[in-house]
C-alpha cells in the first residue's frame, strides 16, 4: 500500500535532518515526521511541555497520562530523554538549541513572513510557543497545503493573517511540490509526482523562481 | 501518619478559603497535564467568580481548569493559547471573557521574573509581531529587546507526585511543566500531591521546588478527568 498525501510529506519532511539534531514537531502533519526518523540518526525530539528525546507512541493501554507530547498526546522518552520545566524548555528554544522546528501554516508569503496563530474574529487559538519556535529555531519547515480548502493559494505575495515572525521560513512542503528560501528568493525545488512546474505556478501566487535542476519525489507504491 | 510539623498539611476546605472571587489564581499545567484535580473541581463547584487565571491554556471543556473557563467563572485570562477549549473563545469573542495572549517563553520568564523578585526581563520574542506593538523597548548593545514586566499572583494551585511537610516538591514527568515556576511567583501557594512522605524521605538533591515556597499540602482523590486521548478509543 502506498503512502497517503500527509505520510508523503512526513516523510519528505524527515529528509531535512542531520544525525544528532534537535527538532520540534508542532501539531497536525509535523508530528508525523517522527514516523520516519531512522533511530541510528539519533535525533533528539523537543516538547514545548518539558520534556527532550520523545520516542515511538505508547502501546494502547499502556499510555501514561503524566507522559505527553505538546499537541496532548500520550508519548514515551527515550533512553537519555529528560523532563524539565516549561522555563527551561523555552529557554532552550530561546538560545536556539532546536535546530529545526516542524511547524503547520495558515499563509507563508514571498519574504518567508509566517502567519499560523490567529485568524482574527474567527480562530482564536493563541500563538501558544509558535512564536518562539519560529523566530528561534535554526530552521523553520513549514508543512502545509499548497492551497486552502477553498483552493486558494497559502503561499502569498504577502501575509494577510497577523504574522507569527517575520522572514523566519527556510523550507515550505507541501502536498504537490517543495519550496527553498535560497538567497531570499522562493525557489520551487522539487516536485511531488504527478505535478508540473505550471501546474504548481498557477496555484501559487506568491512570486516562485523555479530551480534549474528540479526534482521529482517518487510516489511510494 | 505524618506527622504535620510545619502545619502545611491542609484539607480542601482549609486551601479554598485562600481562593475567593477576584483571586488572581495561577493554575499549574500545561493541556491540564499538571493540574491539581481536586482543586479545579471545587472552584467550579463552589462557583468562584470573576477569577484572573493565569495559565499556559485554557484546559479542555472537561479537563483541568478548563470547566471553570466553560462556566464563565474567569473574568479575565492571561495564558498563551485556548485552542483546545472551545468555549474559551466563544466567550472571548463574545466580550465576556478578556485574553491576554503572551508567547509560551515570555510568558514563563515574566512569572519566573515575579518569582525571582525581579521587575521584569529583556527579550525580543514576538518583536516583529503586532501582539508585542503595546510592550516598551530597550535598546541595549545595537540589539532591540521588549521589556517584558513580571507576572505575580495572588494564589498558585499546583501539582506534585510527592511532598514533604514541609512543602519540598517533586513532580512526575511532564507534570512538571509550569509548576515549579508558578510556585516561585505568588503570595500563597497550594499544592494536590499524590502522596506525603514523612520528613526527610525525600532526597534534597532530587527535590525540584523547596518547601520555602509552598503554603499548603493537600492530597486526597477526586475530579480526576477522562483525557481528551481516552475518549477517542
């Protein structure tokens, strides 16, 4: 069986890593990319809660409701994983000790401005340790559609939604292709098979330079 | 039995008479992991009104400080996020409820700043973010920082694993979270533990909170919730 449109992402997503990094997973499709984090890479895995070095979810029953991730989600830790408080835990953030942070997106526009905590009178969810994730981490992976569910393109020329931080994005993957910020340019990089380069440019309205040597993710049979 | 020393060793009814209308109320926890039970669930039940809850979030509908939020007991929230309590925003855009909305790290250092006697913290988090635009600046070596006042409370309602009589603390995994911070940062501290050891039990090395900052013990069973990840099986 292949793999679903969010697991392809993930698991994109999950190429970005260098062994022994430290990332942050935000809720929804970020916290798929733990899925496919080979262990000999030893990556460490921070909740904004307290805790550094998340492993695999419990088996069922076997949850402990003191034992959870920061989207509420019963976890585990692995071997050399620790708890500390929510202080320190943004500390490490703050210092920027992640080297990359995961996160979801309402819009991302040209300049790599981020808009993912409030949509106002409508959604109001609170930035929670969104803003410091973004402006703080080494690198910001957004993971996103490409459009909305109106089919309205979430990379823009420029945010409409309040922004989370400002120039903050380094990466953009999304359901149908992937985006580099290179020389503070949109690059479109890679695309997801099935996709064309003027397919993609058409549902983006951001302004996208397209990369000479552009790839092609397999679809996973 | 435990001998009660320090006179720390409380019963419910002795900590609610510290929790009246118009308390300032630090409540540990983060999505309600971390937050005392039997405490959440006899200020809702006491109807305790026009309460200023200082906490990470808004809990859930059932969960934590969460049924207080749902009943419109909270006059005014300062905290970083109420996304996982739906009436927590219905009341907010409503008018009836107040949101301050902090980022999760300024948040915990301006409590921490309020439990460390300091006026506040120099931080540039959220800078470039119209929800800071009310904050002053400070200029110090070419770099721009917000100051970011502290935050004290009235009354903290916290969550251990384990006390002494004397209110030392040690908390269980990611139940620790915001409460040995909010322990630091208000005038009078109540903390639900699972268990009371005898004096000396507890290892000073491993003790996280020293018992200088805790007013009250109380343990006991009740209001323990059903998680939001239990329901779904």
């Amino acid at each position: 069986m292949g793999l679903g449109t969010k697991e392809m992402m993930a698991k994109r997503a999950a190429m970005e890593l260098e062994p022994f990094a430290v990332i942050n997973l935000g809720i929804g499709i970020p916290t798929l990319v733990a899925d496919y984090i080979d262990e000999s890479m030893h990556v460490m895995i921070h909740g904004e809660n307290g805790l550094l070095g998340i492993g695999a979810a419990p088996v069922s029953g076997h949850e402990d409701p003191n034992i959870i991730n920061a989207g509420g989600i019963p976890c585990t830790l692995v071997k050399g994983g620790s708890y500390f408080d929510s202080g320190m835990s943004f500390g490490m953030i703050r210092r920027g000790l992640i080297d990359i942070t995961f996160l979801g997106a309402l819009e991302v526009d040209e300049e790599g401005n981020l808009a993912n905590w409030i949509v106002p009178g409508k959604t109001v969810p609170g930035m929670g340790g969104g803003m410091d994730l973004a402006q703080k981490a080494g690198r910001v992976v957004v993971l996103s559609m490409l459009t909305d569910k109106k089919g309205h393109s979430k990379i823009r020329r420029k945010c409409k939604l309040p922004i989370t931080a400002k120039r903050c994005v380094d990466t953009i993957i999304t359901d149908r292709a992937v985006f580099r910020f290179l020389d503070k340019k949109l690059v479109l990089t890679e695309l997801f098979e099935g996709n064309t380069v003027e397919e993609i440019l058409a549902d983006t309205e951001a302004e996208v330079l397209v990369s000479e040597d552009i790839k092609i993710i397999e679809s996973v049979k | 039995m435990i001998e009660n020393t320090f006179h720390k060793i409380g019963t419910l009814d002795d900590a609610m008479k510290h929790i009246r209308d118009g308390v300032r109320l630090m409540v540990g926890g983060f999505g309600g992991v971390g937050s005392p039970p039997l405490l959440c669930k006899e200020i809702a039940e006491r109807g305790i009104k026009d309460i200023v809850l200082i906490s990470n979030d808004a809990g859930f509908p059932e969960v934590g400080i969460g049924p207080c939020v749902k009943a419109g007991q909270v006059s005014k929230m300062i905290t970083t996020h109420i996304g996982s309590n739906p009436f927590a925003g219905k009341l907010m855009n409503e008018g009836l409820m107040d949101v301050e909305f902090i980022p999760q790290g300024t948040f915990y250092e301006q409590i921490r700043a309020g439990g460390m006697g300091l006026g506040g913290v120099l931080l540039d988090t959220g800078i470039d973010s119209e929800i800071t635009d009310h904050m002053d600046r400070y200029d110090l070596d070419g770099h721009e920082y917000l100051i970011a006042p502290a935050i004290t409370g009235d009354v903290a309602i916290l969550y251990a694993k384990k006390a002494d009589p004397y209110g030392n603390l040690i908390y269980d995994k990611t139940a620790r979270c915001s409460n040995p911070i909010m322990a630091t940062a208000c005038k009078y501290v109540i903390v639900q533990t699972e268990e009371i050891v005898e004096l000396g039990a507890l290892d000073p090395d491993e003790i996280v909170t020293p018992g200088i900052y805790v007013d009250m013990i109380i343990t006991g069973k009740g209001g323990e919730w059903t998680w939001a990840w239990e329901q779904k099986k």
